[in-house]
C-alpha cells in the first residue's frame, strides 16, 4: 500500500490537508526517506529512497522511489529506479533531481560502501526513466581531512557554474560534515568535469544540537544569496534542520544558532526527528522545503513539507 495522505489513514491523521506520503511497498510499513522535488511535464515529481525488500525478493538493495503529484499534498507512485551497474550492487539513493535545458538531471550516492560510496550522475527526458553517467561515479573528495566518501549530493547552478555540495565524514569515520564542488554548467557532468572547491569542509557540526553530523544539504536562491538548509544530528538523535547563507556558495554562515525545523513534540508524527531537508520551487514562485519524519525512532520514515516565505530576506517557516 501507498500513501499519499491527503485526508485520513491508518497510521495517520492529521486534521488538515498536509502532505503526509509514506511508501509500504518494499516492506510492508511505510518508508520513504531522502526526498526531492521538481515541477516537471505538467506534474510535481518526488525521489525519494525506498529500503532493500523486506522479503528479500528482486534487487534486495536500497532503490529510488518517484512518486507524481498535481497539489503537492497527494502523491501516487509511479516508478523506482533500482541497481543497474555493478558500482550500484549494493543500492543507490538520496536523490536530488534539478531541471537543466528541459531534462532531469539526478544526482544520487552509492548505498552500503562505507568510505567508498560516491556521488553519481544519469539524466532522463521523461524523469522516469534514467540514462546513467558513462563515467559513474562522478565525484568522491580528495584530501587527508575526510574519508573519502561522498553522499547526500545537492546541486544548484551558481554562475556559469553547477555547483554540487555533498557529505562527507572525517578519516575517523565519526564526523559528518558537509564539502563542495563544481562543474561547467555547459558541461556533461561527468567525472572529469568536477573540481573540489576547497580542501576544507565548508560546515561542520558546531552546535549543541548539531551533535556530530551535518548532512543533507539543501540550497535555494534569493536575491543575492544563496540560502542552505542541512540536517543536524544523525538520524533520529532527534536530527532536525538549519539554516546558513552564503553570497559566494563557499563561505557560509548560520543564520540562527537554534533549528529553523526542530522535531516534532511527544506525540506528534516527526518527534523522533524532522531530517534531510529538500527544496522544492513551484512554478508560481512559491517555495517549499521538504523533509523526512518519524516517532517510532526510524521504525517508520514519512515524508512532508512546509512553506518557505521570506521576510526582511530570510527565510521563515510558515505556520
């Protein structure tokens, strides 16, 4: 079963009309985590991940969920994308989908490789159906400050650049902090076409609530500034989300020392965590940021959303 919770269910029921989706179909209880948005052929699309089958049939491995949507509150699913190469054998996922010369572009991680997972790159007409990078994976640091590893990709264009920012952890394996990158914009996003910006990270946890983790960076435009949203904590710690501005896209600095997007309260359906934030901008303006949430400590994982406004050139959560 889908659910793309626009009214009632039985797992929830919030009482008015927000989006609420979880995916059951891989293991029974809904699990859909990592979400991105695009406004694409006259629909919203979402990727988002799905879990290795719980019934370890068919590529018993982490996938890529696409679900569709004409309201932003109902979804329906309508494709997966699951291992096609042998760099994706054991998963893929964290998707981030951006529309460029009237294609989806997605950006992905390899899944279960420990400091060798990487960034990947495959480019679609339809955003169903995907052509991958001939060059995957097309990006993973450099450097003796991290491991090596690289997920959790967001891209936006910068100049007449495409500027990619990632995850990464420090050699120890304990710190996840965040990096960026670049490539042409008139690029094929390949592996040669990427350099590392800097040989430091560009955020890393510093904050009480940041914990030791980082991750999921999510950046939208205004005005002159580039806004990033990321996750602070690992999952369920409760991890919640921030929020840094850059006028460079390399120098960033917090706009509040306290979560613009904390956890939900006792009882509520985010209280374990409201994470691994994603920027949706609709076709009128308007922007949204999506995030994954849970109150059973991970058992299950919802995806949701909120309204971004901006008030004196900053961004709030609206009510």
């Amino acid at each position: 079963m889908l659910l793309g919770i626009g009214t009632t269910n039985a797992h929830a029921a919030p009482s008015v009309r927000q989006m609420r989706f979880g995916d059951s179909t891989r293991i029974g209880r809904p699990f859909a985590k990592d979400p991105s948005a695009v406004w694409f052929g006259g629909r919203y699309l979402m990727y988002y991940s799905v879990p290795a089958f719980a019934d370890k049939r068919g590529d018993n491995a982490w996938g890529i969920g696409i679900a569709q949507s004409k309201n932003l509150v109902d979804w329906e699913k309508v494709a997966e994308i699951s291992p096609g190469a042998p760099y994706e054998a054991k998963g893929l996922c964290a998707p981030n989908a951006i529309v460029l010369k009237g294609r989806v572009h997605l950006f992905y991680q390899t899944y279960g490789n420990g400091p060798k997972d990487a960034i990947c790159h495959a480019v679609s007409n339809d955003g169903i159906h995907f052509e991958r990078n001939a060059s995957n994976p097309v990006f993973r640091p450099h450097g003796d400050w991290n491991c090596g590893r690289a997920i959790d990709a967001e891209i936006i264009p910068f100049g007449k650049k495409l500027m990619l920012y990632c995850a990464t952890r420090d050699p120890e394996f304990k710190v996840q902090m965040l990096l960026a990158a670049s490539a042409p914009l008139d690029s094929d996003f390949g592996a040669a076409s990427w350099t590392q910006a800097v040989d430091a990270p560009i955020l890393k946890p510093e904050l009480p609530w940041e914990r030791k983790c980082i991750e999921a960076p999510a950046v939208v435009r205004h005005g002159k500034k580039l806004f990033m949203f990321y996750a602070g904590g690992y999952n369920n710690e409760p991890q919640q989300i921030g929020c840094a501005e850059s006028t460079d896209g390399l120098t960033w600095k917090r706009i509040s020392q306290e979560p613009i997007l904390p956890n939900g309260k006792p009882g509520e359906w985010n209280s374990s965590e409201s994470g691994h934030p994603g920027i949706l901008q609709a076709p009128d303006g308007s922007t949204y940021l999506l995030y994954q949430g849970n109150n059973d400590k991970g058992k299950t994982w919802y995806l949701s959303m909120v309204k971004i406004v901006w008030r004196q050139g900053r961004p709030v959560i609206k009510p």
